[in-house]
C-alpha cells in the first residue's frame, strides 16, 4: 500500500484511477496507424484498455474521413458499442472547441447522458488550432453539465485556469468536489517539469480530485509522478503517438495501458476498477 504525505502525517492513497484517451483530434493515419478512427476501431482499444484496468474512457469521434465531428450520432454508436463491452466502464465524452467552437455543436453529445464531460476552463494556443474558450461558454456548459447530473473533467493547462475554477464554485456555477484533469507540456501551455506538476496540484481546492497526463514525449514521466504523488492517470495515443520517443516506436493505446498497469504495480499503487473509481470521484452509482 503506497502512502501519501499529508502535512506531517502519511495517508493510503487512494487506489489509481486510469483514464484512456484512445484518439483525440489530431492523430490520423497518417501519423500512425494505431489510432482508432471508426467507432469499432475505438470500441476495441476502449474493451482492450478496460480488461487491463481502464476504468474511464475520454471519447473524441471522427467521421467517414476521419475528421473530428460533434455530431451526436456519430458518438452514440461508440458509447453504445463501449457499454456493451465494458458494461460497467466511466464514459468521459469530450465538448472540445478547436474545430467546432459553437456552445450549440459542443454541447451536442451532453443531451447522450455520459456520466463525465471535459470542460476546458480557459483558452490556449495549440500548434495546429487554438482552443478559445470564453468565461461565458465556460459557464453554459457548465450549466448543461449541471443539469443533466454529468460530472464536469475540468481540463487545466495552466495555472490560471484553477482560479476560474475556483471563481466558479463562488458563484455557484461548478460544486465541489471538482475533479481536474492535468495536461503539462503542450506547446503554448505550461511545460512539464516536476515542479510545474506539484505547483498546479497544491494550487487545487482542497478535496478535489485529479489526474494528470504529459503531451508527447512527457507523458510517461508526468505520469509515474502522478502515480507516486497519490494522483490518477490520463493515456492515450490522443496525447503522445509515440511508446518511445528516443526510438520514434509507434504506441499502441494497449500498450500504454499496459505501462501504467506495470509502472503501478511495481510502485505499490493498486488500480481501481470502474465501481471504485464512482466512490473516488463521487458519481452517483
């Protein structure tokens, strides 16, 4: 049983919820041909991940060419197709705003009822698209999330977007307990040292909950500090296509799983399944 400082006392961590992000809105085949596209390529890497301890997934859905879409249909056949393998598995759908910035177009997938939604709490620059993000969306997705009892992902990278969070618990927009996604070393976001990583975890309100995942060649790392500082987990070719960046190894979405399983293990952190992952975060069971 691993231990986590508290102040001056040691506390068990809780058991390591993992989150797969099979795909995302960038890699194509081009990039490598390991990335699930179709709704049965996705389904497959979601049934593979959550037979090695995948207790959520974070959905993107892409159309007959491959391209990013918001339409519901297109995410129904995959939630569908994933509850049918993974009965019991968390979906986290995506309200991403690069390629469809509209609240109307985002907000789509929520009217499908997953039990998790990211919401991104600021704007940032991406290499290939920005993500602009006003405090006024923000805030309807927010409510549309509220609404229909989804518990929101806040996606934080950088430290600036806590403090929204935070302004909108005083205004009553978001209730604690938050959970908050970390994503370090973007270009254009916050990078990734160790540091940066522990900054953003003592900024978070206390009692919430977080996992934390490196873009690119940092994932791994980010990850096993989020392991050992008594955290939770994102991977995913959606955020690093590469296994080995020195090597350029094309990932697997398996095999990355299947690290983070080891890396657990061998650092005493036993992995939650996807009813102990409700009781972590506090969704309804």
């Amino acid at each position: 049983m691993m231990y986590i400082e508290k102040g001056y006392s040691y506390e068990p961590a809780s058991k390591l919820i993992i989150t797969l992000a099979p795909t995302g809105m960038i890699p194509t085949k081009e990039d490598t041909k390991n990335v699930p596209l179709t709704p049965d390529e996705i389904v497959k890497d979601a049934y593979e991940g959550y037979k090695l301890g995948v207790s959520i997934v974070h959905i993107h859905a892409r159309d007959e060419q491959g391209k990013p879409t918001h339409k519901k249909a297109y995410f129904e056949e995959i939630f569908e197709g994933i509850k049918r393998k993974c009965p019991d598995v968390i979906i986290c759908a995506t309200t991403s705003g690069r390629v469809d910035p509209q609240v109307e177009h985002r907000s789509e997938v929520l009217d499908l009822y997953p039990e998790m939604a990211s919401l991104t709490m600021g704007s940032l620059n991406f290499p290939r698209h920005p993500s602009v993000n006003s405090l006024e969306t923000i805030m309807k997705l927010a409510k549309m999330m509220t609404e229909r009892s989804i518990c929101p992902e806040l996606e934080i990278f950088e430290p600036g977007f806590i403090n929204t969070a935070k302004y909108l618990v005083h205004i009553g927009i978001l209730r604690e307990p938050l959970h908050f996604n970390l994503l370090l070393g973007s270009l254009g976001s916050m990078s990734a040292s160790l540091r940066d990583l522990s900054f953003l975890v003592d900024s978070l309100p206390s009692g919430s909950t977080w996992s934390a995942t490196g873009i690119g060649r940092f994932q791994t790392q980010i990850n096993a500090a989020a392991i050992l500082m008594g955290g939770h987990v994102r991977v995913g070719i959606e955020d690093s296509i590469y296994y080995s960046y020195p090597k350029k190894e094309l990932a697997t979405n398996t095999d990355l799983v299947k690290r983070i399983v080891r890396l657990a293990t061998e650092l005493g952190r036993d992995v939650a399944t996807p009813s102990e992952a409700r009781n972590i975060l506090g969704l309804s069971i």
